[in-house]
C-alpha cells in the first residue's frame, strides 16, 4: 500500500488529536521529565513532541524520515511559533542522527510496530539516551474512553480498522530484543492506555549518591 502524507496528517489532525495532549500528560506525569532535550521517534505531523513541547520547558527534535511528513511537522512547528524549541530532522530509528548521551527523554506513538530489527534499534534509544534519560515507547490513545471514541471514528472511514498494537508483537519478542540490546531494566505494560515500553538508563553516579545518602540516613537513625 502506497503511503501518503497527507492523507495520514488529515486522520491525525481529525481523529487522533484528542489523544495527544492526554498522553503528553502520562509521560510527564510517569516521567518527571519537563526540562531538556525530547526525541519524539516516527514523529509523524509532531503532535506527540509538539504536546510535551506545549506544556513543559523540554526542547524536542521530531524525527521522521518521511520528506512529506516532516515538511508538515515543520508547519505545525511554525504555525505554534515553537521554531525556538522544536526542530524536525530527518532519520530512521535503526541509525539516529543524534550525539551519544544528549536526550533526556526519548518517545514513540505507533512507531514501534514498525521498528524491523528491534533490537538495533533499542540500542540506538538507549544510545543517544542522557544518563538519567527515560524512554516512553509504544502505542494507545490514553484511556479506554479515548481508545471507543478513535475507534469509532475511524471505523466510519474503515470499517475493519484495528489499532496497530492490538496486533502485536508477542510481548516475550520485545523482552528478547530489549535484553539484546543490553537493557535488563525495563517495563512492558498493557492497560487503558495502550501498549508501552519503558526504561530509565541508568546514571551510575546519582544511583550511587542515592545509596550513599540513604545508608547516612539508616546510620543516623541508628545512632538516635
């Protein structure tokens, strides 16, 4: 089947965009992350990277490999006056055009499901992951009442349409390709929201700190 832009951004501008905003509010709320840099993965017309970028201090890069799609991202981008902050740059998830160790947060809605070598490219995310940086992955629509809501609209236009992750994936192959990558940290959830993948890279440093302050204050109660 023959992708076409426009006809994508049409359905995420009139369909989807309820769900954006709700979930830009799960990230942050699951997260912490409001400070920055944001790579929003697949990023499509950049609703997801431009929500997080409306409501928090993050700068964020929608990365899209698409010309057409990121053409859009770039008048999205525009027509919120947010060129300061959000930038879109071309590039594939497989091999992302970005330093190693500079985003504090990277995100994905439906691109996931179409990631061929998964565990390339967890390695990639967990690459250019800050350490401290979180990575919010997957697919949904933020709650059961959003998911009806999209669903029925889309069926209106495609009778059969299926939300990508009610497709999946067994969840042991993303497991499998996350432990490939070297990320033993993870977690896998389904529920209201949708379908989500989740891990912190680790920062060595501050964990140590939060040790060592945490056997000051055991020795202090100790010691009273």
């Amino acid at each position: 089947m023959t992708f076409n832009a426009h006809e994508f951004d049409e359905i995420a501008r009139n369909v989807f965009a309820p769900a954006y905003p709700l979930l830009a509010s799960q990230i942050i709320a699951k997260t912490g992350i409001t400070t920055g840099t944001c790579l929003d993965l697949g990023s499509g017309g950049g609703y997801l990277g431009l929500a997080l970028a409306g409501t928090t201090a993050l700068r964020v890069c929608l990365l899209d490999e698409s010309g057409d799609m990121r053409e859009i991202a770039a008048a999205n981008i525009a027509a919120r006056n947010l060129e300061g902050r959000v930038r879109a740059i071309k590039g594939d998830v497989h091999e992302i055009p970005l330093p190693d160790a500079s985003m504090a947060l990277v995100v994905s809605r439906g691109s996931l499901f179409f990631w061929h070598d998964l565990p390339r490219a967890f390695r990639e995310v967990r690459r250019v992951l800050a350490p401290g940086g979180q990575a919010y992955l997957g697919g949904g629509f933020g709650s059961m009442e959003m998911r009806d809501q999209i669903v029925a609209n889309m069926r209106q236009r495609i009778p059969e349409w299926t939300p990508k992750f009610d497709r999946k994936r067994d969840e042991m192959d993303y497991g499998d390709a996350l432990g490939k990558a070297g990320i033993r940290d993870y977690a896998i959830r389904r529920d209201e929201s949708g379908f989500w993948i989740t891990f912190r890279k680790q920062d060595l440093f501050r964990d140590m700190r939060e040790i060592d302050m945490s056997m000051a204050r055991g020795r202090s109660r100790g010691t009273n």
